[in-house]
C-alpha cells in the first residue's frame, strides 16, 4: 500500500485562551454562524438520510439565536477544506456530522502548516469551536465523555454553546519534513492500526467489524522490536510488540476501553502497549479490553506521556500507523499532545 502524504497547512497561530467552559452567545447579541460539515455516504449512506430527518428539528431549535449553513463532503479530505474556510469566514463553530472519521477530518482542518486556522476578518480573540454530532458507524470519541450516541442530546449540548479547551495529539513523520498530521482521540501502531484498517472492509457487521478486522490482521502478523523514546529521554527497548495505543480518548474499535485513563483534558497521553499477544490471547482477554481492565496483565504497560517517538529497531518500513482510524503510514513517528488546544462544544 502507498504511503499516504501528511495534511498540509498555512496560517497564523491563535492566541491563547483561557480553560474555563464558556458560551458562544456573550457579550455580542450578534446571530452567530455554525457550519454543520457533514458526509453524506457515511455509514453506507446512511448519514445522508438521518441527517436529513435531522435538519428540521436542528433548524427549529437553533435557527432563531444562529444562522445555520450545511456543508455536504464530495470525498475524501473535502471535510478539511470546508473547515478552513468557515473558520476563516468567522465561524463561530464547525460541526461534524458523522463518525469518527468525518471528526477527524474537520479536526486537522483546524490547523494549517503546523499552526491554527484564524478568522480573516475578524477580531484576534474570536475563536471557531468544533463540535460534533454522531451519525456515523464509528463514534468512540463520544464516550469518554459519557455522551449517548444520540444526535437529538448533541444538538442539545450545540444549542446551550457551553465550550471547554481539550487536548490535540499532533503526529509527525520521523524523517523530518516538517509534514504534521493531528488526532482528537487515539493513535495506533501495528496490529490495532492494522485492526482498523481491515475493520473499514467488515462494517456490515456493526461493532463487531473491529473484532474482525483485528481476527484479520492476525493473519500474517509478527510481533516486532521496537525502540521507543519518551519525553525526549533515553531510548528504551520492547521487544515481541503486538499493538501500541496512544490515548487522548479513552476508547477505540467499536467500544473497546484501550486507554483507559486516558483523559483529553489532563494535557497528557495515556499509552498502553501489548507484547507477545497470539490470536487467542486476543480472543480471551477480549473482554478485559472492552472493560479496560487489561493493564493488570503482565505483558500489558501503560505509561502518561506528553511526546513518545517509536522506531523499528530493525527497519522494514512495513508497521502501520494510523489515528482515529485513518491510515497515515508507517513508522518512524513522533505523537505530540498539545495541551487544550482547540474549544470544543460540550
């Protein structure tokens, strides 16, 4: 498989801002604008059509305080494109509507170049919240929150305009380009990203399309050395790795609880890493997984990090990488948390 490029961006950086919750309705009585970005063939197109039974009550509960734009995706990446123009327009929020996947594609539409996006025309401290509403086949991110995978309830949390600052993972390419690629829930390495590739092919199997793409990547799978340096310390050796996960939500797969500490406000990763697991392992301790109760197993390790950087010690350029479900490659990679840096609807 080729190996995808890195998004890429332009744009001055935003200004800090304060932690606490806030409200897009403050001072000003002006109508703000939410741009709901949203893929119509998500789920098997199933999104197109919820959200169009959606709208009516979504234009009924917010249309009197905000002026309500729909944007529809034509493909992959167009998410990114429709993010930064809003947010250069003045947006006051960008809204995906979907799974994980469109979320992550509004998400690195927030950076350009390794640095915000920034409203033209606007005053320096006005700054574009995103939210989310799920409609996809995939939505792991809201239940570290505990939300319901209810559209109704997050239009609710939309309309009251109630904000909190949470952490972003940024990842860049061990090769030093400069490429940056960014991540609002979890990052994976070898068989939990392989897992997730070969998940996307069993989707008509609901939840259980993970624990099939993960049955899948077994297949042909060896357990690799790797060499891994934390916070810029000395590098360490784990030998026979299965999967490394890095959490700034606390699920992935379907609901399987990986990180389990993990926590997008702490301002730091939770990483988990698996060495030595075999297809059965994988079978039996399944359910410890999706309790997140796996760390106590001896051949599991989980670690709080701000940056981790992992390598091959004997390179082939063959583990794949990927967050939030979508593949960016193979390793070497650095994972980075950027600590509350973007506002998000809550």
């Amino acid at each position: 498989m080729a190996q995808p490029s890195f998004l890429r961006a332009e744009h001055s950086i935003a200004p800090d801002l304060p932690l606490e919750r806030t409200g897009y309705r403050g001072a000003s009585t002006r109508r703000g604008n939410i741009v709901f970005v949203v893929n119509p063939r998500g789920a098997n197109g199933q999104t197109g059509k919820e959200w169009k039974n959606l709208l009516p009550y979504l234009r009924s509960r917010l249309g009197n305080n905000c002026n309500v734009r729909e944007s529809l995706t034509s493909g992959p990446l167009h998410a990114i494109d429709i993010t930064r123009e809003a947010i250069r327009d003045g947006a006051d929020a960008v809204i995906a509507v979907g799974g994980d996947g469109t979320l992550h594609e509004v998400l690195n539409g927030f950076f350009w170049a390794g640095k915000p996006v920034c409203a033209e025309d606007r005053d320096l401290t006005h700054v574009t919240a995103l939210g989310l509403i799920p409609l996809g086949t995939g939505s792991d991110f809201v239940r570290t929150f505990g939300w319901k995978n209810d559209p109704h309830e997050a239009i609710e949390r939309i309309a009251k305009g109630l904000k909190s600052r949470i952490d972003v993972g940024v990842i860049s390419k061990g090769t030093g380009t400069g490429e940056f690629h960014y991540f609002i829930n979890d990052a994976d390495i070898h068989l939990s990203a392989k897992a997730g590739y070969y998940a996307s092919k069993y989707k008509r199997f609901g939840k259980l399309c993970y624990v099939f793409g993960a049955l899948r990547g077994f297949y042909g799978h060896s357990n690799r050395d790797l060499k891994i340096r934390i916070n810029g310390g000395e590098w360490e050796m784990f030998p026979k790795v299965t999967a490394l996960c890095i959490g700034n939500g606390k699920f992935f797969g379907g609901g399987m609880k990986i990180t389990p500490n993990a926590d997008p406000h702490s301002g730091n990763f939770e990483v988990v890493i698996l060495q030595d697991f075999k297809w059965y392992d994988f079978v039996i301790k399944l359910h410890k997984l999706y309790k997140g109760t796996h760390l106590s197993e001896k051949n599991v390790h989980s670690r709080s990090v701000l940056t981790i950087e992992v390598e091959e010690i004997v390179g082939s350029d063959s583990i794949y990488v990927q967050s939030d479900g979508e593949h960016l490659g193979f390793l070497p990679m650095k994972f980075s948390i950027l600590p509350a840096a973007i506002e998000m609807l809550c």
